[in-house]
C-alpha cells in the first residue's frame, strides 16, 4: 500500500528538435514547452499551484543568468525553491532520489525537474546558416551544489580533461583485464553498441532513427574516423543534439487531492548515490566501479528487489566502457536478453549534456504505464565513470519508505581506496596500465598517452615519444602490459616514455 507521502512520477515529456527548424527554440524555450507537456501530462489542471519546487540541470552551451527563474515567469509559477545544479550527468537521477526523500518528508507538494541542450542550433548558427533570436547567454548567477572538477590538475595537463580522451584510457584497462586482443575487443564494443543503435529507430524522440550494424559502428573509415582509439566516432556520445525532456514528482496524497489518475501514476521505489575514487589515475582499479555496485544494491534493497526481478535497465552510454563497467558491477551478463537501454543511448539517441538520464527516465515511465508489472532500473554516470546514481521504478509501491538514510559510511570505503597521485617526473621503466591514443579530424593518429607503474609502484602519467607508423602499430598490438624507458622533459614539462 502506498503511504500519504509516497513519491510518485506524475508527468513526464520529451521533445527532440529536428534539424530543419527555421526558427529553432533556445534551451529556454526547450525547456518551457516540455515543462508545459509534463504538466499536461499528470491530467490535472491544479498541479501547477503545487510545485513548489523547480530545478533545471546544469547547461552545457547557452546558459543563463538565472535559469530557473527564467522559466518559473514563463511558466507562471511560485516555487520556494528554485535550483541550478552542478555539472554531471548523474544529475537527474541524483535530483530524482533527493525529490522523493524531499516529497516523502512532507518538505515538498510537488517537484519539476527539467533540462534542455540546442547545440545542434547553436552550430548551425556560428556556419552562418541561421539567425538566432535567443535570449542572451550569461554565467549563471548561483550553482546549488558542490561544483568539484572532473580531473586532477595533473590529469589536466596531459589533456585528460576532456571525456574522448579520458574515457579511452579506461577503456584499453577493461580490454586488458578481459584478455581481449585489440582487434576481437573491437568487434566485442561494436556488438554491445549494435544493441543500442536498435533500439533507436523505435524511439520517435531519438535523433538518429538509422539503425547501423556492428560492422559500421566497428570499422574504420573517413565517415567513421577514431575519436580517440579505441573509440570511433559511432562509439561516442553525440552531444550535436537539440533535446530537452521534464519529469513532475508529487505524492500520492497530493495526487488523490488532485484527481490524478491512478494508472498513469509511476513509483520510484528505491534510489542510492555514490562516486568512485574522484581521479581516475588514483583509482586501484581503472576497469571496476565500487560506487556502481554499491548504488544499485542498496537501491534494489530499498525497492525490495533483486536484480533479476529487472525488465529494462537503461545504462548510461557515453562510451562503451561507461556500459561495461555498470554491467560488471551490477551483474549483467553479455548473453542477458533484457534491454539494457530504453531510449539508444548517447550516441544514437543524442547526448544533450547533463539532461540525459532525465530522457531515460521519462521513457521508463512511459514503458511502466505500458505494462504496470515491469520493472526498471537507470544507471546515470556523471565525469568519468565518477558520479553515479541509480534509480528504480516500477508500477506499484514497494512498501519500503523514502526515509533519509546515512550511506557516508560505504562513501567512506570506497574512498579509503585512493592511490597516491601519481609521480609528476618520472624516471626509469615504466610498465603500460593504461593508453590513449588521439587523433586528428584526418584519422590520423598524433598523440599517445600512458597511465603505468613505475619500480616503487607509484603511477606515472607519460606521452608517447613515437611517429605516426609506430602509433598505428600500437593501435594493432596490445600496449598494455610493455615497458619503456620513462623520464621528464623539462621543455614540455611532461613525462615521455619511449619503447
């Protein structure tokens, strides 16, 4: 039975704004007309008098002053609590789970959750192919929340900020640990991403409706360059979107109150948030996710579930290693039949920013409406396999509250794993943990990187002191595992390794 102050999803909407659009919407506007559909969609014209809070997801591009003011005027509500999150694309479900302790406390009737990204106009527009009539961009005034960097500064300065070349590095890890060799690992990512390009040509909101094989994610070709081996542009999150989707939590109660229809009400049922070691050249592990495992424990505890009791999942996507990693950790064997993505994920659904988990939850609703008895599970990842939380939805109430709970002292375990940071000049053998190899908008291969352990055992990171047939041959063998002979250039400022 559903107690007074059980938290349920009552509205949900999505838009995906195609590429002709003439006068396309800004993220404002994006975000206005979704939050107007959720509304719609909870079928009660009084629900608007009872959001009393409103929290917008962190914008990639285009930000604004005051975002979340900006749409309560528009949208002609009051909220107490108006919030601008932090960077992260756990964000959605992480704003999910603190609404529904939030609702079950009686601290909230109701709580909007929206976000949007345009990037796909906003390109346009800088090639001169449109006139944007947006709202100004300004630096938002506040950020409600901890606003941590991704990467170390020592991270930073071998250019490891940026995902497509963080990312490759845990990924050459897993294919490691997996005593793959290069070329069967390839094949092994292009088949698992096979299984997210089908499931987008079903989805009216994915933006591209193309269903491609494992063949054409996996082979190489000018269309399909590397990004970063051992990624190619297939693999990787598409952020050239515009797409913009809002979820309406209120309470059973509120919803009685309300005359919301009973079959159309969604149940959180249970919600865990935890990171991994923050930097990933100081995690024991590059090819596991401690904080993964344990949020999807307590969350199906929580639900009262197993995970076999799980119909869909929908596992965050910006590269394959983020999906191979959450499968490990929560079980999910590669011969599993249950979807593991419920809208084509990242790279065939689009990658709007911090906003995409919303998008996953939204569908999830939309499938449990579908078929009551259905179980889901999202698993949202924000920065580098860092961030996560995972959430649980299912067509009836579990019986288990949304209590506040103490989880610091499992954070506090998986924090105790930190590695020293890793040497800033290194000398003598350094033995290859990790690499990534980055490539030019030709294909050509220009830069390689190395995470490896020197003699003591510490970490050093390195750049890879070889021309462009060496580096393909290293994209056809396996480097982890080799030693070269580290030391630091006092020009560059970097360690270079040779082999």
């Amino acid at each position: 039975m559903a107690g007074t102050y059980t938290p349920i999803i009552a509205g949900v909407s999505q838009f995906t704004q195609r590429k002709g659009a003439e006068k396309p919407l800004d993220p404002l506007g994006i975000m206005e007309k979704v939050c107007r559909g959720a509304l719609l969609d909870a079928g009660s014209e009084r629900i608007k008098d009872a959001v009393d809070s409103l929290q917008v997801v962190n914008l990639f591009q285009w930000p604004y002053r005051d975002a979340p003011g900006m749409l309560a005027r528009r949208l002609g509500l009051g909220p107490g609590e108006r919030r601008y999150t932090p960077i992260g694309g756990n964000t959605p479900q992480l704003l999910v789970n603190r609404a529904c302790r939030a609702l079950a406390a009686g601290k909230a009737r109701a709580v909007l959750l929206t976000g949007a990204e345009a990037i796909y106009s906003l390109r346009r527009a800088l090639k001169g192919e449109i006139a944007l009539d947006w709202p100004s961009s300004e630096s938002p005034a506040r950020i409600d929340g901890e606003e941590r960097p991704g990467a170390s500064e020592l991270e930073g300065a071998y250019d490891l900020f940026f995902p497509a070349t963080m990312y490759p590095l845990v990924e050459t890890a897993i294919r490691a640990a997996s005593g793959r060799t290069p070329e069967n690992h390839r094949l092994y990512m292009a088949g698992l991403w096979e299984r997210f390009s089908m499931v987008a040509p079903r989805n009216p909101h994915a933006w591209t409706r193309k269903a491609l094989s494992a063949r054409d994610i996996g082979t190489v070709t000018p269309e399909n360059r590397y990004i970063s081996y051992p990624y190619t542009r297939h693999m990787v999150a598409n952020i050239n979107v515009d797409q913009g989707a809002a979820v309406l939590l209120t309470t059973t109660a509120e919803a009685d109150r309300l005359g919301i229809d009973r079959h159309r009400r969604v149940f959180p049922l249970g919600g865990a948030d935890f990171h991994d070691v923050w930097h990933v050249t100081q995690r024991p592990a590059l090819d596991r996710s401690p904080a993964i495992g344990h949020a999807s424990r307590i969350a199906l505890e929580q639900a009262g579930l197993e995970m076999g009791d799980i119909d869909l999942f929908d596992l965050y996507s910006c590269f394959p290693s983020a999906v191979e990693i959450a499968m490990r950790e929560m079980g999910i064997g590669d011969a599993d039949p249950r979807p593991i993505s419920l809208t084509g994920g990242l790279a065939f659904f689009g990658g709007p920013g911090n906003n995409y988990s919303l998008h996953a939850i939204a569908q999830a609703a939309e499938e449990i409406r579908r078929d009551r008895a259905q179980k889901a599970l999202i698993n949202a990842n924000g920065w580098y396999v860092t961030k996560h939380s995972v959430g649980v939805y299912g067509g009836e109430p579990s019986g288990h509250p949304w209590g506040e709970r103490d989880d610091s002292a499992v954070q506090r375990s998986i924090d105790a794993e930190t590695l020293p940071c890793p040497t800033v000049r290194a000398q003598g053998a350094l033995r290859v943990a990790a690499y990534v190899i980055r490539h030019d908008r030709g294909g050509e291969p220009v830069l390689g990187t190395v995470l490896g352990r020197l003699p003591d055992g510490t970490r050093a990171l390195a750049h890879i002191r070889a021309d462009r047939e060496e580096l393909l041959e290293m994209e056809r063998t396996e480097l982890v595992g080799r030693e070269g002979r580290v030391g630091h250039s006092e020009d560059s400022g970097h360690n270079v390794v040779r082999f």
